[in-house]
C-alpha cells in the first residue's frame, strides 16, 4: 500500500438549480473487471474542502482549488487474476501490487471488501451501499481478522479488529473538479467510523488452530467521519473529504497501466503481527515531517524524522509483545494521520 498553496474559490451553497434531480446509485454504476480509476490526492488542508452542513440542491466547486500534488492509478480486475483467489469464492473484483491481491465483491447491496492474499479477512466490509439516494441510511458491524504463521516452531498470530460503519446519505448537489470541471450530479455519502475492541491472540501450537491466548487488547471508541461524493458515471465516486479539510478526486483511466493497488492517505504498518524484530511504516502524506510511536498508555516511545521519507524501518526488538500506535505530525506539531501495529516476538 502507501504517501502548496491552492487557489480559494468562493463556495455556492443551497443555490437554486432549477433542472438538477438528485441521483440513485445502484448496482449498475459499481466498477467492473477492466475499469481504471486514477485517485489525486491533496495533501493541504484546505477550508474549502470541509463540509458544507446537510441539504439538498448544492454547488460545489472544486475544480482550481486542488494542488494534485499526488495521483495513484487503480486497476480492477477479475480474481482469477490474483493467486489466492480460491480462499474469496464471493469475490468478483480485485485490485492487485505486486504479490499482494485484495478482493470484492459487487452485488445489489453495494461494494465490498472481502480481504487479501496476505492472510486478511473481513466480515461486512461494505465500501459503497447500493442502491442509495438522498436521506439513505447503512449500517454495518466490520469486522477485520489478520493470520500470520511465521514457521520454524514459532507461534501463530491473531489480530480482531471491529468498527461500526455508519453510511448516510445527507447531501446531493452538483460537484465540480479538475476530472469533471463542467459538474456531475452527486450525492454526498457521510461515513462515520466507531472503533470497536481491537484484540491480538497467539497461538503456540503453532498450528492456528488454537487454543487461542489473548495478548493485548483495546476497547476502542475512537470516532472518524468523512465524506464520498459519488455519481452515476465512471468512476463512481468522484471526490473525498475529510471532516477537518483534506480531499482527493477521481478520474477514469485510459484501462491500459499495470494493475496497482489502491493507494488511498490512511497510513500503514506492516506486517500485522511484526514477527522478526522489525515493522515497516508509510506515513502516506508529504505533509508528516515526524513520526511518534506510542504504547498503549499514550507514552511517546520513539520520535522519528519523516520528512521526505516514504518507508521508515523500525527496530521492534526492545519492545513487549503488544499493539503500538503510531502518529505523524506536520511541521507544525498537528496530527494528520495515525495507525497502528502489533509486535508478536
């Protein structure tokens, strides 16, 4: 996975506009084996982009206010494509980066994800609920599961992640960015995320098949909203936002650049559970200049120049078996982004 001044434009809100008709997005207008979607990124906050209260009949125009200072190419194909296909029968899309496949699945009741080749799964992974119009309502428990085998009469590793996913449909109007500067009909798609418990478990058997001893665990609570605008076209989902004014558009590819993963802003670490004394981490933004490593009691382990880093390697081996977090932090000490990892030697 993954990662200026911009122009101000006066924004239109609740302005009449006497031929647009709210949308439905349905089943039809979910990507298909084939379909490329390149994804720009802002890495500015911008007050432009924070969201404009719930209404109907809106104007907003993006189209000079984005830097683009970062782009990713997406490639969806069919499964089969991708080895570990066989563990995902449901599956009808993937995205592929290198060894790695995750895979989808598309249906009536929207978009999926269904895990990866890396050993993920997830239950009720729902990325885009069809169909969906104006003062829609979804709600789905995910739950995220993660199984590391290290080999060599090692124990085997569990992570349990849940989080409540929360779709309403609160705004339609017209949107218009650098991919779409005449406008497209949008509805806008307010995701509200509810961090549940997080839990790790090892198993010396060895086996992964229990018995199953917990390691660490998390209650969660934590709470993140942020907003897709998505239309009846290709692609579907035509700009994101923050709530606190960091945006992305989308645009159609030419279907002829090498599959890649998506790449979206959320920072990474990686592997889930580190195993071998050492835990690779993606800021994903050019805007972290500092990376800060906490325990479980919020105590500040390691502090780490960032700037202009795109992978930091981090040494584990001084620390207790257990799940860290990690912060990156701007130039001027403000967090814009975080994740975490599990250390399992």
């Amino acid at each position: 996975m993954k990662y200026i001044t911009t122009s101000m434009l006066a924004l239109g809100l609740g302005l009449p506009f006497a031929t647009l008709a709210q949308i439905t997005i349905t089943q039809a207008n979910l990507p298909q084996p084939g379909a490329e979607w390149v994804i720009y990124s802002e890495t500015d906050e911008n007050p432009l982009f924070i969201p404009t209260p719930a209404g109907g009949n809106q104007t907003w125009n993006w189209t000079n206010a984005l830097s683009t200072e970062e782009s990713f190419t997406s490639q969806w194909a069919s499964p089969g494509s991708f080895n570990g296909s066989g563990e995902f029968p449901s599956a009808t899309l993937a995205i592929g980066d290198g060894d790695y496949a995750g895979f989808y699945r598309a249906d009536a009741t929207g978009l999926y994800t269904l895990g990866g080749n890396d050993g993920s799964r997830v239950q009720n992974g729902l990325v885009l609920p069809t169909p969906f119009t104006a003062g829609g309502n979804r709600t789905a428990a995910e739950v995220f599961s993660s199984l590391f085998f290290p080999g060599g009469g090692q124990a085997a590793y569990k992570f349990i992640s849940h989080r409540t996913l929360i779709y309403t449909c609160d705004a339609w109007g017209t949107l218009s960015t650098p991919a779409f500067p005449g406008g497209v009909n949008v509805l806008r798609i307010a995701q509200t995320e509810v961090a549940g418990p997080d839990s790790s478990f090892t198993d010396a058997s060895v086996t992964g098949s229990g018995p199953w001893v917990l390691m660490n665990a998390d209650e969660g609570g934590d709470v993140s909203v942020s907003y897709t605008f998505v239309q009846n076209g290709n692609p579907v989902m035509v700009a994101w936002t923050s709530d606190d004014g960091y945006a992305e558009y989308y645009a159609a590819g030419s279907g002829t650049s090498v599959p890649e993963q998506h790449v979206v802003e959320t920072p990474m670490a990686f592997p889930v559970p580190s195993m071998d004394g050492r835990v690779s981490i993606r800021p994903n933004t050019k805007a972290a200049v500092r990376v800060e490593v906490l325990n479980a009691l919020g105590e500040v382990l390691h502090s780490i120049n960032a700037q202009g880093v795109d992978l930091i390697q981090l040494g584990t081996q001084g620390y207790a078996p257990g799940t860290y977090l990690f912060r990156c932090l701007d130039a001027a000490g403000t967090p814009v982004g975080q994740g975490r990892f599990i250390v399992g030697h």
